[in-house]
C-alpha cells in the first residue's frame, strides 16, 4: 500500500468544495485537485491546496474545458461530492476513462424519472410513477391512483408524493392529498416526477463499489426522515442484511455502477418486501459519514476516495474496510435540530441531554441572525446533536424524544 | 467626514456544519457575499457591530447558581451519602468536561490549518460550558496557551492577539452568539499572558496586563452588577458567563491598577465638562462597590468625592437624604446653613462638574425665597453676578421652568451661560424668552418628554429651556453621542460660541414646525423635505434636548449640501462648510487626497500651508478668530486607521514648556484616547479649557487631512523647515497614510 501511495503521481479530483473531504484525501497522502466555486480560490491558495475554480451551476458546453484543465494538471478521476456535481464526475470521467457511456450513466442518477424507470426495467420494486409538466397532470396521478386503490367519495384519498427530477434528497419534496394541495405547487415546480406513496421502514444504504462490487455495505435506520438515523442499523433491521445486499447488488449490475459510493433509500415491509425509493451517488446527507467514521472507526470521505478510484487494489480495499455490523464500536446516531419558532431568544439544551452517557456533542449556537429562516424541504438544520452508545432501542427512544424537545426558544 | 466605523469587527457564527451531502451547500457557500469565503465553513452570516454593545443595558444580577454548597451538613453526609452526591457529580462533570475539552483541543491542534474550522466548533461548545462554573473557568484559564497555539482563533477576527480592542471587549461579551464565548477565551488568553504564564510572541506581558485593566475600566457593569435591575426577566446566561469572567479576572489582577483607571476615567470624563453626563453617573454608581475594596487611598477619596456630588454633597442633604425632607428642612434652615449649603454645592460642582438633584431643589428654594443667594449658589463669576443682576427676571422664570431635580445638570450650564456673558447680547433675551413658551410640535415633544420627566410634570418647554441653557452654558460639552453627526454637533458647538442668535432660531424653528431651512449657493434647502441624511434617518436618542431638536435636521441639510457638490471634482466640504456653519468659516480650503485618484499627492505642500497659515512661528502673527473645523484621521493605538471624523481648531497657543499645542473641541465622547505613535490628546494638564483637548502642534497635523484658512491671512510656506515636514510625513505615513496611495 505504501509503495503505490509514494509513486502515485496521478491527480484526483473532488468535486465541490468540502473541508471533510479534502482533510480526509489529504490524510491519505493522495495527490489531489478541489474543484469548487471561485469563491473558495482565496482560501485555497492560502492553505495550499491545488484549486481549479469552477461554476458548476451554469449549464454549459464547456465540460470539455474542465476536462482539459483537469488533464492538464495530470488528473486521473474525478469524485463527486454533491448532487450537483454527479453528471459533472460523469462526464470527465467519461473522457479520463475514454468510455462515453460512463456519463450516460450518470445522468441515470440525476433525472428520478430516469432512476426509476431504470429500477423498474431492472426488476427492482418500485411504486407507481408518473413524470408530471402541469398541475393537470398531477390531479390526474392523484385521481387515478386513488381509483386503482378502490377509493370511494367521501374516503380519504392516499396521499402521493411530487419531487423535482434531480434534487438532493428532500429539497422540493411535498407531500400531496388533495387538490388543495397541488394548487400550492408553483409553476417553476415542473416538470416534476410523481410517485405513489410506500409504506414500511424507511431506510439507505451506503454502499462503497470497487469494480462493481460492494465492498462495504452501511445501512442506516431513519428514525424520522429528514431528522434523526442511526448507524449500524438495529438488529430487526440488519436481519434484512442479506436480502438488503442483494438489491444493492442489482441495483448496482443494472445501473452499471462500477467505482465510488451509491446512496439508495428504501422502504421495508414486515414481511421484508423491499421498495426502492431512488439512489444517489454522492456523499449523503444527515450526516452519515460522520456516524459511520464513529461507529466503524473508518473515514468514509477515504473510502469513496478510495473506491472511485480504479487503481486502488483489492488488497488495500480488503486492509481498510472492517467487518460489516460487528467490527461497529456502538450505535452512532444525529438529531437535526430545527427551530421551531419564528425568531431565536435563546437556547434551551437541558442539563439532562448534557449529562446523558449517549450524547456526545452538539452544535448548536444562537444564531447571529434570531429570525429563523423558511424551510424548504426539509431545510437546513440549525444544529445537530451527536448520540453514540451500545444499545440501538435506547438510541431510537433517545432520538424520538428529544426531536420533539424546543432547543431553540 | 463623517466617522466610519470600519473597525467594526466582522464575526461569522457557526450555523451549519459541514458534511456535505444533500443540499448543496457548495453552491449556497458561493453565493455568500464575504470575501473571505471559506471560513463560512464554520460561520455563517455577519454580525452586528460591537457599538451596539455600548447601548445595551445588560445589568442582570448576577445569580450564580450555588453549586457548590459552602457548608455541606456532615450528619447528612454520614447517613445518606446520596445527598452529597450533588456536589460529587458536579466535580466530575467538570473534570469530564476538561477531559472532553483538552481532547477537543487535541483534534484542533493536530488539523491542519485549512481544517481548523471544522474542530473549533467543538472546542467552543465545551469552553461555553466550562464557562458555566469558577472551576470551569479555571481550567480555561490553564488551557490557554494549548488552546491559543492549537488555533482557537485560527483565521477569525481574534487571531492576532496584538490586533485586539479594549473597547470592543463588552460588545462581544454582551452578544448572545458563538462570539461571546470566543471573546472570553480570548481575556483569558490575555491574563495568561499578563500573569506570565504564557509566553506570547506577539504581545508582552505588560501590554497584556494593561488591556485587561482597561477592558475591566471599560466594563464596570459587567465587574460590578448593579443590584437594582433584577427585574429583568429575560435570561441572560451569556450575561452571566461575562459577569463571571469578570469576577475571575477582578481576583487574578489587582484591584487598585483597576481603581487607578476607573477614578482617571471618570476625571477624564468630567473634566471635559459634558452635557450628557449619565455614563458618568452610572460609573460611579458601579464603581462606588469597590471604595469597600482595599484600593489606593487617593483613588478612594475621590471616588467618594464624585459619589457625593451626584448625591448629596452638603451637610444639610447628607443628614436629610429625602428630597421632601430636604426641601422642609431648607425652610427652616437659618441663613447661616443656608450660605453654608450654597457654597457646598458650588464647590462640588466646580470640583466635578456633576450637579446633585438636591442642588436643584435648593436652587428652587432660594428662587422663590432668597435669590440674594443665587450668585453663590450657581458659583458665578463677576461677569456672572452682573448678567445675573441685569437678568434676575428671565432666570428667575427659566428656574420655574426647568430646574428639577430631574434637570439638575441644566444648573451648571445656567452658571457658565451667566459667567460668559451670554445674556449681554440683548436681542437674546427674547430669543431665550420666546422658548419658555414656544408652542412646540408633537413630534418633537415626543422625543424631548422622557417617562421620567413626564412622571414629574416637567413640560417639554421646561426640557427645551434647560438643553439651551447648557448648550450655551457649556458649548463644547455637545456631543453626537452614538450618531454618527459629528458635523452637526460641531454646528451646535460653534453656533453656541459665536452665532448664539441662530442657534436659538433654528431651536425655536425645530421644536415648533419640525423644519430648518439653510440657504446653499441661493437655493434653499428645508430640512423636512428630506429623507435620510448621514445617519440614515435613525438618530440614537442618547442626547442632550437641543441635539435632539437640531441633529435630525442638520444631518439631513448638511447630507444634501454635500451630494449637491459630488460631481465638482473637490472635496465638497470647501463650498458646503462656510455655508452650513456659517460665515465664521474662511473660505480657504484644502484637503490631502486627490478626489480623483483617491491618492494622497503633495503632503508637503499641505504641511507647509497649515504651518504657513496657523502656526505662530510662521504665520505672520494671523490669530485664530474663529474655530477652524477640519478633517482628521481617527486611529487606533496602534496607529491604524480606524476612520475619518471631523473636530474644530478651537485655538493655538504655548503650554507652559514653551510648546505650540492646537487645542480642539472633539464632538465625539470617545473614551479611547490613545492614537498610537505616543499620540495621546490631553484634556487636562496642558493648559486645556474646559471640552477642549489638546496635541503638540505637530502631532495634530499629522493626523490631519483637511483644513480650511484665510488666504488673505498666510506668512511663506518656503520658510517651514524640511525637517519638520519629514518629521510629520514619517508619522503619517507610518500610521494612516499605509491605507492610503502615495505619489
């Protein structure tokens, strides 16, 4: 492992600028390039870091000329880091590895219409979807959804759920019921993509994939979407492992996914049928990484580093990633904290939050600015709160109970 | 001129962190509008300035939470040792705290620079609790060169240890936010230093040391809570956690270096004979705690003298410390006590310039029953007894009017208004008179009828008469206080020397039709018709009642002078200056920097014509007439620009060493006196007036970059000395002039 680390030459490149990252890439003692957004230029060149500034919002033609830059400075793959940057990694990939395809590929993960047409085609569970580009459209979806199900007047209609095609995770998500609902939508909102509401278990994975094998496999158990989940997940859960793993598999043969991390969502029945909610292929939200870096003792920044790359062996894969599920020190789980007031007095952390053996840390300051911000989606958080301990109930009733709790006040 | 506050820290608080991920906070990262971009990683979003620290009455009492029980009962203790158990957990929640932290500080110290701010976060929320308790405190205080070196205040505003700011110190404290707690890692950094624990290569021990007694002089609210606002209810923990810092850095520095600073202080304050002297009155109210403390002997007398004077000074108030009583008692008093009481008082006032309230009700007393008393009672001069005796009517109806005890100040202008001569100018006389009955406008009576004079039935007439009275009493005691209208303080304070008669015209047209109107280059101007001004409209009401009256007209006249001279290619104080304050203004002018190019361009030609037309030695012998309003560069002690501000020549003369000084009126109640380089502007001791301050004439130029003069009146430039031309070109260019562009 050493020898390749001292003779390697080759650049890597992360996509969007992220501190974690770059600490974790710098730590590997790789040669690498951030690309991020000019602002980050300054800073960069202060702290030494090889910078390639970059708008990577602008839709543009001129892929190629960051492809040329990145070649330039010897650049042999590119990581991406958010969702916005995921056709980006695609399409120099494509060029580093001469294989076109490989963006194609990508797009796969940035259109939900695309993904689950794909998962679909694949065999993979899925709800009904339907892309929508009016709000006719969704009236529609709403409608005939609720008369496959045998709804009658006068029932409450199941709810479907509208998202844009390619927004990380909960951005623009809304959950619609009735027509109400979908006056609510703005015409910006479309086209959008419809789905069916799944019930069951929501959960993700986090799969790291070198060749197209996994070779690490992370389940995380979502207490409440968008605010709290654990890592490993709970026994119940990790019950499902070995079904788990086989979807992830397939998911990842007919995506054609080779090298980096994958992100899917799915949803579990009691009786262990599994829906496929949709996949990403980027660093995930919730804070994932941190927990996994604190249950398994490894940095999970590393491991994508390590299997975007094709030249990393089998050997040094095999010597950085422990055992799945039991080489876990313990449960790691966050608590995203929203206000839920309008402007920020002060800040509310009891004493026994403080003092209990799970709670590690937390983040939370009052904010300069008191007026809380409008959510969207699930918006960004204020602060989040770290557990850690050996019991994953204990872990569940602590996370439920203290998302209910006013920290800001 | 107008004083930037560009020293306004710009402090980032940590609001997300950073796991990537989901949303794209790269691209919402970018969209930031900070230049220094990246360290948004860790804080998010500007904050306010420090000045508005200044202005928040944060006086909580301290209620410490009394964890550890002094008097732990020992039967108890033996029988159930549960009930002990409160004071075991907390000491081992402390000692889990200082572990957690100094583990904290390990992950910071190992990152490299550009992660710091992803492990400075951590380190903060432990240092805020370990803040919640003495111990805590402690251990912060012992951490604080790890802390310091492992890059706490690693590419924040606190970094450099030898760049910080007393005066910014309570502000930051007073914040609810991330930066209070940074601002207290930081005071103890600093007391390590100045203890001599922690060798700093930056910052000696005795710099460290003598910021922090400044910082404590400069916050006695926060040394000694006062007792009586507990009625606040909103929680103040930060207030608190300051409070405590304050508490620890009083035990670990000597009280008496501290006692030596507040008393220099408030003589600093008082001998400049402000109008606005609460500021004054509430240091002494914190202060008077510590004359219980073992501080020097002379700090102490005179503490006790300034606590007197704003409360009862005489022997008659001292005994009888109810005003009713007071009042009763001077009734019966013979005429002996009665003089005795006068002379008192006066003497008090002379000493302090601080006005007691029951000066005020004796003053009323002796109004009605023994006027015969008054000369003695105001302490005036010949000057004043004579004006006082052509004028016993109207000052009898202007104590009617406006002396309470609630107005008590007001006195002391009254005395120096008599004492100057003032009322010799006959057509002010009605001038005066016509304000004891002005019809004032609502809004304006809004703004001068405080709950407190409401309370007591002092009409806004009486408030207006009073503000006069020690405006023209005392005309450079103005000040802007928060406002950044040092222009139109400066208006106040000249029209209050020599233009006394439009003063009180356009007070008397402020407070009745809420308009002035002035004249520019034959257009004229009506306040009311403008929006806006320097300060934007918003004027901070700590001020003296004419300053209310006039400032929010005269900014907003003197704001659209100035933009109807934008596009002259000069400096539009030239044409605006003589025209706004008056033709007391020579109409000479001239400023160092090239408008256009923004460069400073012959500094020595500017140099050599103040000296030509200012300086004794060179100037054909030309007095000063009139106060020259110029432009100076504010610096800090370390001779950085801090910002431009405008102040007026009052006069150029020899101290006692044989020395030329300029003696100048400084609109601005900045305590900060230090300007780096030695430039240290005196208010005593130099042969000052009282409101003046005062630099070796050289000193003063070098800070200076715009004046205006005679050209009539000028003796040859070519005669000033190189060598005093480069002296002061090296001082400016060492200090401000490094902001600036030289050719």
């Amino acid at each position: 492992m050493d020898k390749s680390e001292i003779q390697e030459t080759k650049l890597t490149a992360l996509l969007g600028w992220s501190l974690p990252a770059i600490e974790a890439i710098d730590k590997l003692n790789k040669p690498y390039v951030v690309v991020g957004p000019p602002d980050f230029q300054e800073f960069a060149d202060k702290n030494g870091i090889q910078f390639v500034a970059w708008d990577f919002e602008q839709l543009n033609e001129r892929s190629i000329e960051l492809y040329e830059k990145l070649a330039a400075l010897n650049t042999k793959v590119a990581v991406p880091i958010y969702e916005e940057t995921v056709e980006w990694a695609g399409a120099l990939n494509a060029h580093f590895n001469n294989d076109p395809r490989i963006f194609n590929r990508s797009l796969l993960l940035r259109d939900k219409g695309l993904m689950k047409r794909k998962a679909q085609m694949a065999g993979i569970r899925v709800g009904v979807f339907e892309e929508a580009y009016t709000k006719d459209d969704v009236y529609r979806f709403l409608k005939r959804m609720n008369e496959a199900l045998i709804k009658m007047d006068g029932d409450v209609n199941d709810p479907i759920h509208v998202k844009p095609l390619n927004k990380a995770g909960t951005v623009g998500h809304r959950l619609i019921r009735d027509a109400q609902d979908i006056d609510l939508m703005g015409d910006t909102e479309f086209p959008c993509l419809m789905e069916s509401h799944l019930d069951g278990q929501e959960f993700s994975c986090e799969a790291f994939i070198h060749n197209g094998k996994i070779q690490f496999l992370n389940i995380t158990e979502y207490v409440q979407l968008g605010h709290s989940n654990f890592i490993p997940a709970s026994p119940a859960l990790e019950e499902w492992r070995p079904r788990i793993r086989e979807e992830v598999q397939k998911l990842v043969d007919s995506f054609e996914i080779k090298y980096g991390v994958i992100h899917p969502e799915y949803f579990i029945a009691a009786d262990g049928t599994l829906n496929f909610g949709e996949v990403a292929a980027r660093v995930p939200g919730g804070h994932i990484f941190e927990l996994i870096e604190r249950a398994y003792g490894f940095s999970a920044f590393q491991a994508q580093i390590l299997c975007s790359d094709p030249d990393t062996t089998e050997e040094e894969l095999q010597a950085f990633f422990p055992e799945e599920v039991t080489s876990a020190r313990g449960y790691a789980g966050s608590l995203m904290v929203y206000p839920k007031v309008k402007l920020i007095e002060r800040l509310n952390v009891p004493e026994e939050l403080k003092t209990n053996p799970y709670f590690e840390k937390h983040d939370m300051f009052i904010p300069v600015t008191s007026k809380v911000a409008e959510r969207v989606g699930f918006g960004n958080h204020y602060g989040t709160i770290f557990f850690f301990g050996d019991d994953s109930e204990k872990m569940r009733s602590l996370l439920k109970q203290y998302e209910k709790y006013d920290f800001y006040l | 001129m107008t004083f930037i506050y560009n020293r306004w820290k710009r402090l980032y608080h940590l609001l997300f962190s950073n796991d990537g991920g989901e949303t794209s906070t790269a691209i919402a990262e970018k969209s930031l509008p900070d230049t220094d971009a990246p360290q948004e990683q860790a804080y998010a979003s500007n904050m306010e300035p420090h000045l508005s620290g200044n202005t928040v009455e944060m006086n909580e009492e301290l209620e410490r939470s009394e964890v550890e029980n002094e008097s732990p009962n020992l039967e108890i203790h033996d029988i159930l040792p549960l009930a002990t158990g409160g004071k075991e957990t907390m000491a081992t929640e402390t000692s889990t705290l200082i572990e957690k932290f100094e583990s904290a500080l390990d992950s910071l110290q190992q990152a490299k620079p550009f992660a710091k701010s992803m492990y400075q976060t951590n380190v903060f929320q432990l240092a805020t609790e370990l803040a919640g308790t003495e111990d805590g405190l402690h251990a912060l205080y012992e951490n604080a060169s790890k802390y310091d070196e492992a890059g706490v205040f690693y590419a924040g505003p606190w970094e450099d240890a030898s760049k910080l700011q007393p005066p910014l110190v309570g502000g930051s404290l007073k914040l609810k936010g991330v930066n209070s707690i940074i601002e207290l890692l930081s005071e103890m950094r600093l007391l390590s230093i100045a203890k001599g624990d922690y060798q700093h290569s930056k910052l000696s021990q005795e710099e460290a040391r003598s910021f922090l007694n400044e910082v404590l002089a400069l916050n006695l609210d926060l040394l000694f809570p006062p007792e009586t606002e507990a009625a606040r209810v909103e929680s103040g923990e930060h207030i608190e956690r300051a409070e405590r810092l304050f508490q620890y850095l009083g035990a670990e520095l000597s009280f008496n270096a501290i006692a030596d600073k507040i008393v220099g202080e408030i003589e600093r304050l008082t001998v400049q004979r402000p109008i606005m002297v609460d500021r004054i009155k509430s240091m002494i109210e914190m202060a008077k705690n510590m004359v219980k403390s073992d501080i020097d002997e002379k700090s102490k007398e005179s503490l006790i003298k300034f606590e007197k004077a704003i409360t009862s000074p005489t022997p008659l108030s001292a005994e009888f410390p109810d005003i009713r009583q007071y009042q009763s008692k001077l009734k019966e008093a013979d005429e002996e006590v009665l003089e005795k009481e006068a002379e008192v008082f006066s003497k008090s006032v002379q000493a302090t310039g601080l006005v007691s309230p029951f000066h005020a009700t004796f003053i009323r007393f002796i109004n009605r029953a023994k006027p015969d008393l008054m000369p003695a009672a105001l302490d005036l001069s010949e000057t004043g007894i004579a004006s006082y005796n052509a004028n016993k009517e109207l000052i009898r109806d202007i104590i009617l009017l406006s002396i309470y005890p609630q107005t008590c100040q007001a006195i002391y202008g009254l005395g120096r208004m008599l004492d100057r001569g003032v009322l010799t100018q006959e057509p002010l006389i009605p001038a005066i008179r016509r304000l004891l009955e002005l019809d004032i406008h609502p809004q304006v009576r809004n703004s001068l009828l405080k709950p407190l004079y409401r309370k007591n039935g002092i009409t806004a007439n009486g408030i207006l008469v009073a503000g006069t009275v020690s405006v023209l009493g005392q005309p450079l005691g103005v000040g802007q206080g928060l406002n950044p209208t040092c222009q139109s303080a400066r208006a106040i304070s000249l029209w209050a020397q020599h233009g006394n008669g439009q003063l009180l015209e356009n007070i008397a047209r402020g407070a009745r039709d809420n308009d002035i109107d002035m004249t520019f280059e034959g257009e004229v101007i009506h306040s009311s018709q403008l929006e806006g001004g320097v300060a934007g409209g918003e004027i901070h009401q700590d001020l003296d009642p004419v300053s209310k009256v006039l400032v929010p007209h005269l900014d907003k006249i003197y704001n659209e002078m100035m933009k109807k001279t934008l596009l002259r290619g000069e400096d539009g104080h030239k044409w605006v200056n003589p025209e706004f304050y008056g033709e007391w203004i020579p109409r000479g002018f001239l400023n160092l920097i090239d408008p256009i190019t923004g460069y400073v361009s012959e500094f020595d030609a500017f140099v050599r014509l103040f000296y030509a037309t200012h300086h004794p030695d060179y100037n054909e012998g030309y007095e000063l007439i009139y106060p020259n309003p110029v432009g100076i560069y504010i610096t800090n002690v370390h001779g950085n620009l801090l910002g431009l501000h405008a102040v007026s020549i009052q006069r150029i003369a020899e101290d006692a060493n044989g020395e030329y000084r300029i003696y100048f009126y400084n609109p601005n109640n900045d305590s900060s006196q230090n300007w780096g380089q030695g430039i240290e502007p005196s208010v005593t001791g130099n042969g000052e007036l009282e409101g003046e301050c005062s630099l070796p004439f050289h000193q003063f130029v070098s800070r200076m970059y715009a004046f205006h003069y005679n050209p009539y009146e000028q003796g040859d430039t070519y005669m000033v000395e190189d060598s005093i031309v480069a002296e002061i070109k090296g001082i400016a260019q060492t200090s401000w002039g490094e902001a600036y562009t030289w050719i």
